[in-house]
C-alpha cells in the first residue's frame, strides 16, 4: 500500500454555555489527510485546503506551540 487517506470527525460533543457553543460554527464534516508514500525519506505537502493560506507547506519551517 503507497497511499492512505484518514478522516477525522468534526465534533461538537460536551456543548454546554460560552467557548463550546463556538463549535457549531465548523464548515465542513471534518478533516481529511492523504498520505503517499516517496523516495525522499522526506515530508512533502503539495496541498492544503479551507485554511486561507495560514498553515506553511514547508514541514521545516513550522512553528511549533
């Protein structure tokens, strides 16, 4: 197998009052991710969708909080 796609849920679960309410506000059903696999022995992203061009597409250049 050289290829894998993952989908993660959206959830609005535990909703009470405030912060919570906020996750009815999602788009979308979820997310997704398709892994192929390379010959780089390295991380490539050729494409990322919905986030209005905030997330990096350079695995090294990205800043962990």
């Amino acid at each position: 197998m050289d290829t894998i796609k993952v989908f993660a849920p959206a959830t609005v679960a535990n909703v009470v009052c405030g912060y919570d309410i906020l996750g009815f506000a999602i788009d979308e059903r979820g997310d997704e991710i398709i892994l192929t696999k390379n010959d780089s022995n390295k991380i490539t992203i050729t494409k990322i969708e919905g986030d209005c061009g905030k997330l990096p597409k350079d695995p090294e250049n990205a800043k962990s909080s």
